[in-house]
C-alpha cells in the first residue's frame, strides 16, 4: 500500500503472496502508481519505505525514475571496509599495507545477486607483516561487494541526513497509521475470501471506503459528491465484471 505523505489518501494497495520478500514487488508498485499519478497531472518525486523494501535493484531503480528514496539500507551492509581504501577511478581497494586488490571478476549469490569480487595476489600476502592478523588461514585477502555499491552508498548517506531523519518520521505518522485504520476499523483484520484476486478486491473495496470518507472530512460538498459518483460507477463496472465472470464459468444467468 502507498500513502499520501501530505493528506494520507490512499495511492495504491494490492494484494501479493506472502512467501516473497516486500522488496521484490515495489518496482510494480512504483510503475502503476507513477502511471495513476501522471494521468491525474501528479508527479512522484520522493518515496519513504521501511529496510524491508532496501535493496539495490530498487535503489538503482528509483534512481533511473528520478525519484528519491528514503528507503533505510538493510542492516548488514556496510559504507566501508575497515583498514582498506577504495579508488573509484581504478576500481580497487588498497590495504592497510599497501597492496592493490583489484576487481578480478563478477560472481553471484546463492540467491542469484550479481556481486563484485576483488583480491590481492598469494605473493602480495605470502610475506605480509599483517597476513597473521589480516587472513591467518587463507591465501589472498578477499573483499566482495554488491554491484550496486554507489547506490546503496547514496542511500546510506541519505538516511543519516537531517532530511532523512525527518523522512523516518513522516512515513511512521503516515503509513502505519492508515494500515492500522483499515485493519481495525475497514474490515482487513482478516480477509474471508479465497485467493489472490478476491483479497485484493478486498483490500481495493476498503481504500476506496477509506478515501471517500477522506474526501467527505477534506474537500467541499460538491467534489465529495463527485468522488461518490465515480466510486459508485467504479463498483458497479466490477460487479458486472464478476457476474459476467460467474456465468462464464459456472452457466449462469444473471437478469
């Protein structure tokens, strides 16, 4: 689900399968809510998520969008390497001896993420005065990076800004509120259909009651009444959907 930062209407909700990772479904959600928002003569600029949607496909994602992230970096990555120097000219690491550990080749995770692997030479480390305290068992020092390393960098800088800091607070006052309204108060505390498509209509019914009322407490009488109006053709297009859809599939008539 998104959320309006400013008023707290409802901007998107879908229904996805719990066995995924949040991170994996916001590029679909940042695309249909870019397209709803351009057709309405909005633009989406800045976008506040918690560590669960941190990674660096969406990082670069949002980067190539133009939009600014205010998604926190998941707690295992780390800005720097202790005691190794980075060059980003020469793409490579130097350690706290001297010695060069440049990018050797692009390897990948169990899970399939494309990582960047960079290591000294066995001669480099064979008669370093460090090799003891540095890699006690191993021939070369090793250091592998994700391929989005600038992005993630940019990421963290940004979270630990006075903007990002406020950004924190401003998506736990907005989200999470609206999320707690629609499961308390909109009937999401549980969903009693089966499958995906009917949880979403599901959650889509309970946005759309909880935009109106939105619309009703913020926006004149005459604007309530169109936004009524368009919600009340908007139900009754998908009703007729899903009884055409029940007499296709069950030899039904509907009069």
């Amino acid at each position: 689900m998104s959320v309006d930062a400013a008023h707290g209407v409802i901007s998107h909700i879908q229904a996805d399968f719990a066995d995924g990772r949040d991170s994996q479904y916001l590029p679909r959600i940042i695309s249909v809510l870019q397209d709803r928002l351009s057709r309405n003569h909005l633009r989406l600029t800045d976008l506040m998520a918690d560590a669960g949607y941190s990674n660096g496909y969406n990082y670069r994602f949002l980067e190539k969008r133009k939009i600014t992230g205010w998604i926190p970096v998941f707690g295992k990555f780390r800005p720097q390497v202790d005691g190794f120097d980075y060059n980003k000219e020469t793409d490579s690491y130097t350690c706290p001896n001297g010695k060069k550990l440049p990018f050797r080749s692009l390897e990948y995770s169990a899970e399939g993420k494309p990582l960047k692997a960079y290591w000294t030479t066995r001669s480099d480390c064979t008669t370093c005065p460090l090799k003891q305290e540095c890699i006690p068992k191993a021939g070369t020092k090793r250091i592998v990076k994700t391929i989005y390393e600038e992005e993630y960098q940019r990421a963290y800088l940004r979270q630990h800004t006075t903007a990002g800091k406020r950004m924190k607070g401003l998506r736990q006052g907005t989200v999470e509120p609206v999320f707690g309204s629609l499961t308390q108060y909109y009937g999401l505390d549980k969903i009693p259909v089966l499958g995906i498509d009917g949880a979403h209509k599901t959650m889509l019914m309970a946005a759309i009651a909880f935009n109106i009322k939105k619309y009703l407490k913020c926006n004149p009488k005459k604007v309530a009444e169109n936004a009524l109006h368009k919600a009340k053709d908007y139900l009754s297009e998908q009703l007729d959907r899903f009884t055409c859809l029940l007499g296709a599939e069950f030899g039904f008539s509907f009069t």
